[in-house]
C-alpha cells in the first residue's frame, strides 16, 4: 500500500470515530434534556393539582414561597422554564435528525441547510424566551418575589443568543452551498 493511501484512510478512520463520538454526545445531551423537561413538566402537573407539594419539585428547587407569594407569578416564571426546556429538547432532536442523515461525502443538501437554518431560529428563540425571562426575574426580585430557584435555568441566554448567530451564520453558507452544488451538477 501507497504511503498516500494509507494516510487518506487513517484520515477518514479518525474523522468517522469523530462523527460517532459527537452522535454520542448529542444523544447523552438529548436524553439529559428530555429526562430534565419531562420532570419539570410532572412537577408543574404535581403544582396544579397538588399545590402542596410545591416545595419537593424537580431538583429540591422548593418554590413554595414563590407559590405563596403569588401562584400567578409561580406559574409565569414556571412557564418560561418549560418553554425553555422543551425548546432545548426540540433543538437537540434536530440536531439529531441532521447527525442521522448528514452525508459526509456530500454534505451540501436542502435538508442539512433546513435543519440547520432551524437550529439557529430555535437557539435564537431559547436565547431571546431566556433572556425576557432573566429580565422579567430581575424586576420580580426587585419586588419581592423569591425567584432565585429558576435563574439556572435562563443564565446563558446571551451565549444562546450568540450561537443563534453563528449558526445563522453557518445556515447561509451551507444554503450558498446547496446553490453552488446543484449549479454544478446542472453544469455537467
């Protein structure tokens, strides 16, 4: 065997175990999210039916107080939360339906540029829903409510926000690409 050859197929070896790690990856994220959405959304069931058990949800976050202070904030600021957390899980679904049929012979295809361009709606989504509810917390502190239980859960709004606009960023470039792609298939 050629010297050549054998390092074109290290190079695709490495880049395969690459792209298996990173499915991995993906699913243990996606699973993380979903287990941490479908509990969320058990409590908030738990909340409405069972309002005393306010104080044992999801992650020892004990909300009671909030709940006391006011049920319609508690299930406002609760609200954003699951919205958030469900839009995570949609994300990531995405992505993985872009991992599962993403060719790495021909990547430039109208269903990668789609997914892609999704991507970036809902990251920019869960970073603008997390950063009016970051604000909205703010005023409900500065008010009195106790809220400080849910801001783990829009802290990285402006990084989401960031993100949004490198994939948009990358949704163009791959659309210009599925462009140059199908020109070049006609051309021939």
């Amino acid at each position: 065997m050629s010297n050549n050859f054998k390092n074109q197929l290290i190079m695709k070896t490495k880049k395969n175990v690459v792209f298996i790690i990173l499915n991995i990856i993906t699913w243990i994220i996606f699973v993380g999210l979903s287990i941490e959405a479908g509990a969320l959304i058990v409590n908030f069931v738990f909340s409405i039916f069972k309002p005393e058990m306010v104080q044992n949800l999801y992650n020892k976050m004990d909300l009671s107080e909030l709940y006391n202070q006011s049920w319609m904030v508690f299930y406002g600021m609760y609200g954003f939360v699951l919205f958030i957390s469900i839009l995570k899980c949609i994300l990531f679904y995405i992505v993985i339906m872009l991992l599962l049929k993403l060719n790495l012979e021909k990547p430039f295809s109208t269903f990668v540029s789609a997914q892609i361009t999704k991507m970036s709606y809902l990251t920019l989504s869960i970073g603008l829903i997390s950063y009016i509810a970051s604000e909205i917390a703010k005023k409900m502190q500065q008010t009195g409510y106790v809220i400080e239980p849910l801001n783990q859960f829009w802290v990285d709004s402006e990084a989401f926000i960031l993100m949004a606009a490198i994939v948009y960023v990358i949704a163009l470039i791959f659309k210009k690409g599925v462009e140059l792609q199908s020109e070049n298939e006609l051309t021939i």
